[in-house]
C-alpha cells in the first residue's frame, strides 16, 4: 500500500500487530512510578497496622488502666495513655480500622455519585439538568449535619457506621456535581463528542469513556480531599456523640479527645495524627500517579 | 473622507528622509531558556533585513518559522526572560536592550504594530474612541483633549468606518472583527510612525474582509509614507502588496529577495514546495499539489546541517554537514569545500545586510538556477488515480444526499424566569441541493454564513424544523432510532481543528477503534482495519499507543480522517478539513483526500471558506451567504463565469500567489460586513453589501428590496444563482 507522502514506506508485514491494551498500560505505568508505590504501600502497611495492631498489644480497645492514666510511652503503653488510662496504640489502631474504610468508601462513592449526577446534567441539559440540579440544590440547603444526627440515632448497632458513610457521601457531592456539570457543558461542545455522536456511539458511554475521562484530574483531586474530609467530618460527628458509636471507635474519636491535651501531653495527640497524615499523605500519592498517567499531556509522562 | 490634512503632513515627512533604511535587523537572535531542564528553544537564529520609507517587506513562514518572535523582539515586546542578540536600528539608532520606558517612547511614534487577533487587542471596557485618542494624547501630551478627539473622529474615518462621529462612542464588543482589525490599523497610524509590523492583519478575518483590510494597508503606506513590514503565511496575501519577501524557516532566513524573483525564480527548495502546494485558483488543471513531507523541526533541537535538509526531496550528504549561509545565487561553496571544512566550521555570518538582491540558504541554488527547476521538477509530485465515476453522467449516479428546503432557526429568548421569544437567528434559511455517489460538493461563505449549521443538521439525522434531509433515498423524518444508527455507518465527518477533534485521553488505536467497537464489530477484525486505516492514511504502525497530543496537525487530521474512514462510509462531510493547517501539511491532506476519493468512489460534502482549495477539490460549489444559497454550479462554470455578484466578490477577494497577475488584478471590494443573521435585509439578503444594486435603476432596486430571488439556472447547464439580475 502506498500513501501520497511515504510512498517509500516498507511493504507491511503480513502479521497485524496486537491491539494495545490501555488497561494494561495504565496499570504498567503506575505501577512504574516510584510515587505510587511508595502510596500504595504505604495504605498496605496502615491496613495492616490497621488490623494486626489491636492485637498487638496487651490492651483491649474498650480497657482502661488506672495505674497509668495520661502517661507518656513506656514499654507498656508504646504511644502513651490518655486521661481515662487507655492505651494509644490500641486505641489509634483500632479506629484507624473504621476511618480507613469510611475515607475510602466515602471518597470513592461521593465523587462517583457527582461525576454521574454532573455529568448526565450537563451532557443532557433540559429537563434532566433541571430535575438534578435541584436535587443538589436541596440536598445543599437542608442543615445535613442535624439531618446526620437524625438519621445515625436509628442506625446504631451492628454495622452502622456503613450508614455513616452512606449519609455522609450523600451529603457532599454536590459541590462537586456543579464543577462537573460545568466542565460537562464546556466538554459536550468539543468536536470529539460531536463526531462520537455523528457514529452513534449511545449517550452513556459518551458520559462514560469521552467526557468523565477528560475531568479525571479533577475527580481524583476531589476524591483524595474528600477522603481527609469525610474523617474530619466523621470526627465532627463523633465529637457530638452521634458517629461512629462506641463500642466502636474511629481515629477521629481519638484525634478529637487528645487535641485538648495536644500542648501537655502531646502523645495523646501526635500519634493518631501522625497516621492520619500519613494515610491522607498515601492517598494523595496514589492519586497523584493515577493522574498522571491518565493524563496525555503530564510531563512526567512523556520524560 | 477627511484626510487631506493626513496626507499633507505625511508626504512633509517623507521628503526629508531619502533613502537611508528605517528599520534595520542584524543579525538577530532569540532564544528562549528551557525551564526545568528543557532545552533551549532557539526561536530565531540570526535575521538580518531592512526597510526603507514606503517600502513593503513580506515576512513568510509556516508557523513557528520564528516570524512573529523576530518582530516582536525589534518591538521589544518579548518577555524579560527571553536573551536576545543582534541589533535592532531604528533610524539608525540602536534600540535594542532599551529600557521599557525608552522604548514606549518610540513604539506608536516611529514604529507602531498590528496584531492577528482584533478580538483580544482593544481593552473592552473603554470606548474605541478614547482609547484612539489616548494613543494620540500618549505621544503628544501637548494635544488638547478635544484636539485628540478629533483626530481619534478623523482616524475612525481615514479607515473606514462608517459614521465616524458616532462610532467614537462604541464598545469594542459592538464591533465586528473586521471592523475591530481597522480600529487597530488606526491605531497603529495616529502618530504617523514610520514602520509598521503587521502580524498576520488579516489571517482571522474572512476573504472580504481581508480585501477591504489590504486594501486599507495600501491607504495606510500611502498616508503615512511609512514602511510596512507584513508578517503572513498566506503567499496570496504577499503576492501583490510587498516589494521584497524574505522567507524563514525554523528560525533562519533561507531565501529573500524581489517579490517577482521569489514568486518566479524561487532558488530555495523550500519556497519552491511552499509555492508549489498552494492551491491556485486562476488555474484550470493544476495537477496534484506538491506536498512537503515531514513537518518543521523542533527548535530546540536542530541539525547540525540545513534545516530544511530532512524535507528537501534533493539534499545531498553535504547538506548535514554545515547550515548554508544566505548568499547570493552561485556563490555558495562547492560541495568538495563543504565537506574539506567538516562539521566543525558552523557558518561564519558574514552577510553585511540587506542588499536588496536575490540570497538563497541552499547550496545547491545554483544548480537549481543553471537548471532552471521548478517544484514539479524536484518533489515528487504523487499520482493521483482518475476516478471511475468521471465517465459516468451525473445524472445516472446513485443519489447520495438530498437537501430540500432547510432551515435551522435559532430562537432568540430574553427574561430569566418567564422566557420569551425576542426575534430568530437565521441560520439555514431555506437550502437546497443534492450529491452524487463520487462527487464532492463544496459549501463555500464566509463565517457565519450557515455552513457549520447545514452540516450539524445534515449530521444530526433528525428531522429538520421544515424541509427535508435524504440521505442515500432515505427521508431522515421517518427514521427509528435503529435506522439512524444503521445510516450512520454510511455517513461520517472530518472536522476542523484536529486539536478538538480527536478525545486527547485515548490512544491513536482507540479513537480510530472507536467506530468499528460501537458498531459491533469483532475484536480480531476491529485490529486489523486498524493498522489497515493506519497505513491507508500514511501513518505509522508505532503510531497506534500514542496520544492525539504527540502529533503535529497534520498528522492529527489524518488521524480523523482514518477515524471517519472506519466503517467504510459513503458519504464523508469535511467540515473545512485543512484550514488549520499549514500550507505545505495541507497539500497533503488534500492530496491524500483526493485519492481516497478516487480509490474509495466516496461523495464528499465539503464545507470551506477558502475557494482556492474548493476549486481544487470540488466538483461542484455552492456559495452561501447569510443561510441561503445564492449560487450552486460545477466547480468549473462558477469559477469562469460567477453569476452572482457576491460569488464575483468572493473570487476577486482570494489574492492570488502570483506578484504579476495579482498586480493587474482589480479587486472588488465589498463594503461592510455580513449582516446579523437575526435581521437580515428584506428581499434579497446581499443588497446590502451588492456592488450590482448601486448601479441598478430604482425600479430595479424595488425589485431587490421587496422580492427574494429564488435559485433559478443561469446560462441552461448546471449553474444556478439567486440574483434578479444574474449575469447570463
């Protein structure tokens, strides 16, 4: 076959080469990045500590000791106590189990719920655009924290904090939503959409593989934030008792106990902060990568 | 027009100064200093010209040839980080590595520039008046307010704009870029300065407009006597304006001289491609266009030898050796002393400016004079195969699309709760044509005309608001959403801008895949037309993982012409397909378009604003002006004989990349702009601006006025025009 410009150009080979597979290439280049390593590690290991630490240690979740109450680390209590004489460690440990699993799912669910609500209304316009975005304007108006309150009364017990984080990520996607709709309106008149449209390519996977991909950046952006934001918010609820429910704990419960003591006993304080960071710190990591290698035009793509 | 007074004070001016240059260039450089570790990028290496008063230089190059940044470094517009060498002599004077507050002093006053974009050069929250009297007041402080204004009024009129007086007053955002491009020319001339750059004046705005802007240029040389140099990548727009031409490439000047002796006896390969893959208009049977292959090399990393080596269908070993200085023709060294100095001897600038005779970089440009070559002699021009529906009337071909009666309005709403309807935008009001199986029928206007809208429609397949779309026999009105999705597979389109057009986040093979997998085709037979779409095109096989983002535009349109060529489709819309691209990546495509269509025997709806190209690619043209068309016809009668008087504007406008012809020419130049598509004029929309209608009797003029001419044949064959008063 000969072309106007390279004429010249070799016979193909009679054997096609194989399609490329972007999956495959997607999850070779993350795990290329020394970043995303270092973050996917990193959550591995706070999994983990997540679990195996509780039972580490002599102490149990719930249990005090009146010998040693708001004491720094010794060899029996490795983080220190606190004011009622339980253990750090076991404490931070045991939360980090509830707030490792509320981050994630959280994130995961509020930013995959506005990129859908977002994008279908900005891509459809209309009526749907209208019906939606009402729908996120409500949901901003209504006080969600006494909403929250309300709610995470019933579901106590067993399994209630998968509630918690249910309501939580119902009530923080719509910011998200708006820019999402926004760059949707922005993205729907691009010449690429057009000509999926002119081959019939089905609305959906238009939403799904031309216009959520191209806002990848700012998903992933959002989703990581929302992660150190659903724990803080989780914490907020917490504080007023209305959380996660003893005899579950979370680390937000921990942090939000020991910042009064932050200045005088610190330990109380630094450690479970000290695994929060780390964790929000791993997140942003992966994130970061993910983003990267999704994007075309990131320069550390292309060094 | 008042500009008796413009005119006594310019011609004052030009006395005094004989003949010493305005604006002297050495040797100029700019580089830019990577950031990051990048490379430098080496945006300008070495330029060297001058003007004198009244004196017009063509800058030409393909984008990023480094023109713009040349002339923007003799404004000292270039930002701080940028290191610049060479000299810059204004009047003799040097003012290069002038402090800012020196330079402000100087650019308006002596030297003055136009930009490219009309859109982004007025400040839009001041009027254009006061921002014309503030750069008359900046300069002459000792103005009174009501003296600058006054000249501001005067400036307004000297460019034509229609009630100066009142115009004063407008908003930026009021005017139309045409008429936003003369703002800034005036600009430009309040202070008489004696050189003007004009950067790409008029690569944004449409051919009449341009006409009118060129030919305000002129007004302007003549006014102010000053020397202009023009900045373009349209060899047309040159051709019959400028005195000399220096052409650039990848930063260096590779061939300057007398407009006549570039045009005619072009010594530089380079220059020779570029002329030659211009599509010419004024010529019947021009053959295929000569395609430059390759593209520009990247300026932060260039060979050692020519530039233009990698592209040059007849460089020689000796080409890579050393970069050819710009000499006159048959002085360059021989072949046997480029190789004695070796690689090491980089070229020793010795040229001591502008001598105003014929130089060319190539060191084979005396070969090439001796010889007498031209661009078909050296490129190697492709076969473009004779399609086998050319022997088949047209009448007895397949109907591919049939458009009866169109119309797209655009309702106009006002009120934020209670919408209410305040007037319609005409977009498509009222078409009508058809195509044949093989053919390709050209959509030609300016923009705004409709054209965009007819495709969108056409592409939509729903039914239209009145009127009716066929395609391929099929009424678009009574289709199921399963039919439209079985029809799409027989029709598909290539847009504009191959930025946009292709999804940045997907690799070459998905985006080409894409059509093949909605289509349900397996996933063995989907890679192999793949590859198969890939080579069809000229790209490629390593191509495929790619990003739309590592390609240049050219390649990016052959990407979408690959994607839109997938599912075998009969009908194939070319949405301007090449107007983003350079004219020498444009031969390509339009090369590769063509023996598509004859390998292929697909119809193409080809929509464009540049008739130069149409003429060259289209069988048949219908013309468009504001959602109607007024004249459709074989590409060959319309072009020899227009029978409406804005098909003849149109085709005056197109200047012509040949400095003879072009001179001789007499351009018609429409006046004013397109009129709002939401209140065109009554009766025959184009009166307005019709060179026809002022000649015209009154009763004449009634009809006109009162009475909407229909498409009626003109001289019994093919053509067609709606005019009351068609030229037979």
């Amino acid at each position: 076959m000969s072309t106007t410009e390279e004429s010249t150009a070799p016979v193909q080979a009679p054997t096609v080469p194989p399609a490329p597979n972007r999956l495959k290439d997607i999850a070779r280049q993350l795990l290329g990045t020394p970043r995303v390593i270092v973050g996917l590690a990193l959550l591995v290991l706070l999994a983990a500590f997540a679990f195996a630490g509780p039972l580490l240690t002599a102490w149990d979740v719930g249990g005090r000791d009146f010998s040693a109450m708001l004491e720094g680390p010794s060899p029996e209590h490795w983080m220190g106590t606190n004011r009622t004489g339980q253990d750090i460690f076991t404490q931070a440990t045991a939360g980090l189990q509830k707030s490792l699993l509320i981050g994630l799912l959280v994130a995961v669910i509020s930013t995959g719920v506005a990129a859908a609500v977002g994008a279908f209304a900005g891509y459809f316009g209309g009526v749907t655009d209208k019906g939606l975005m009402w729908i996120a304007d409500l949901a901003l108006v209504l006080p969600n924290f006494v909403i929250l309150a309300i709610l995470s009364r019933h579901f106590v017990g067993q399994g209630g904090w998968l509630i918690l984080v249910i309501l939580l990520a119902a009530f923080s996607w719509m910011v998200t939503s708006k820019m999402v709709r926004g760059l949707t309106i922005s993205l729907r008149e691009r010449e690429y959409i057009h000509a999926a449209r002119f081959m019939g390519v089905p609305s959906y996977r238009i939403i799904l593989r031309h216009i959520l991909p191209n806002m990848s950046s700012l998903l992933i952006a959002d989703a990581t934030i929302m992660v150190s934001a659903a724990i803080i918010g989780e914490t907020a609820l917490s504080y007023f008792g209305l959380g996660v429910q003893s005899p579950d704990i979370s680390l937000g419960m921990v942090i939000a106990e020991g910042s009064s003591f932050a200045t005088t006993a610190p330990w109380v304080f630094a450690f479970p902060t000290a695994l929060l960071v780390v964790m929000v710190l791993a997140v942003n990591m992966v994130g970061d990568g993910l983003r990267d290698v999704l994007d075309p035009y990131s320069k550390s793509r292309r060094s | 027009m008042s500009t008796d007074t413009v005119a006594a004070t310019a011609s004052a001016h030009t006395e005094n100064t004989a003949d010493a240059p305005v604006l002297e260039v050495t040797d100029l450089a700019v580089t830019f200093p990577g950031l990051n570790g990048n490379p430098d990028v080496h945006a300008v290496r070495g330029v060297s010209y001058t003007v004198r008063r009244g004196e017009v230089l063509g800058i030409v190059g393909e984008s990023g040839s480094g023109k713009s940044v040349s002339s923007m470094a003799s404004m000292g517009l270039l930002p701080e980080h940028a290191r610049i060498t060479g000299s810059v002599r204004l009047h003799g004077e040097e003012i290069l590595g002038l402090d800012d507050r020196a330079m402000a002093r100087k650019r308006g006053r002596v030297i003055s520039m136009v930009f490219q974009d009309p859109l982004s050069g007025l400040t839009p929250v001041y009027t254009v008046g006061d921002q014309l009297a503030e750069a008359v007041l900046i300069h002459d402080p000792k103005t009174s307010k009501a003296g600058a204004r006054a000249r501001a009024v005067e400036l307004l009129d000297l460019v034509g704009i229609p009630n100066a007086q009142h115009r004063y007053r407008s908003f930026p955002h009021e005017f139309s870029g045409g008429m936003r491009q003369r703002v800034m020319i005036a600009m430009a001339m309040a202070n008489r300065p004696d050189v003007i750059i004009c950067d790409e004046p008029t690569t944004a705005l449409d051919v009449t407009i341009q006409a009118q802007i060129l030919d305000l240029l002129r007004t302007a040389r003549r006014e102010t006597g000053a020397a202009i140099v023009m900045i373009t990548h349209d060899l047309g727009v040159v051709a019959g304006f400028v005195d000399r031409v220096l052409v650039m490439y990848a930063g260096r000047p590779v061939e300057t001289g007398g407009v006549d002796d570039i045009y005619y006896r072009s010594r530089m390969p380079y220059t020779m491609g570029l002329l030659g893959a211009v599509p010419r208009m004024d010529l019947e049977h021009q053959g295929a266009l000569v395609p430059i292959k390759g593209t520009p090399p990247s300026l932060s990393d260039l060979p050692p030898g020519c530039p233009f080596a990698p592209r040059c269908p007849i460089a020689r070993p000796e080409c890579d050796m050393a970069e050819p200085e710009l000499l006159a023709i048959g002085s360059q060294p021989s072949e046997e002393e480029i190789r004695a100095r070796g690689t090491e001897a980089g070229a020793a600038r010795t040229d001591g400016g502008d001598t105003g005779t014929q130089r060319v970089a190539c060191i084979r440009s005396g070969e090439i004079a001796d010889r007498g070559w031209t661009a078909q002699d050296i490129y190697p021009v492709p076969e473009i195969p004779e399609s086998s529906f050319s022997d088949v009337p047209r009448e007895d071909r397949p109907e591919m699309l049939r458009v009866t009666d169109l119309i797209k309005h655009h309702p106009l709403m006002k009120g934020a709760v209670l919408k209410r309807r305040v007037g319609t935008v005409y977009a498509v009001d009222g078409i009508d044509f058809d195509s044949r199986e093989g053919e390709t029928l050209a959509l030609v206007g300016e923009s705004g005309c409709g054209k965009s809208s007819t495709l969108m429609e056409i592409m939509g397949l729903e039914k239209p608001q009145r009127g009716s779309v066929s395609v391929m026999g099929r009424d678009t009105a009574g289709l199921g959403r399963a039919d439209r999705f079985r029809l799409r597979r027989d029709m598909q389109i290539v847009f504009q801008d191959p930025m946009s057009s292709l999804d940045p986040r997907m690799t070459v093979f998905d985006i080409i895949a894409e059509p093949l997998r909605t289509h349900g085709t397996a996933t063995a037979d989907t890679t192999r037309r793949v590859y198969e779409l890939i080579d069809l095109v000229g790209l490629n096989t390593e191509h495929a993982t790619r990003f739309p983002a590592e390609f240049s535009g050219g390649q990016r349109q052959r990407i979408g012409i690959a994607r839109a060529l997938a599912l075998e489709p009969k009908l194939l819309v070319l949405d301007e397909p090449v107007s983003a691209l350079d004219v020498s990546i444009q031969a390509g495509v339009v090369n590769l378009l063509q023996e598509l269509q004859a390998r292929l025997g697909l119809a193409y709806l080809f929509v464009a604003h540049d008739l130069s190209v149409v003429r060259h690619i289209a069988d048949r043209v219908a013309v468009m002006y504001l959602g109607r068309i007024v004249e459709i016809g074989d590409t060959a009668s319309v072009y020899a004989r227009p029978a409406h008087p804005y098909t003849q504007a149109l085709l005056s406008a197109i200047p012509l990349p040949d400095p003879e012809r072009e001179r001789a020419r007499t351009h018609i130049v429409l006046d004013g702009d397109l009129p709002s598509p939401a209140d065109p004029p009554s009766g025959c929309s184009f009166r307005t601006r019709c060179q026809k209608f002022i000649t015209l009797s009154e009763p004449d003029r009634e009809q006109c006025m009162s009475v909407e001419p229909r498409v009626t044949a003109t001289s019994g064959g093919d053509q067609a025009a709606a005019c009351h008063f068609a030229e037979r």
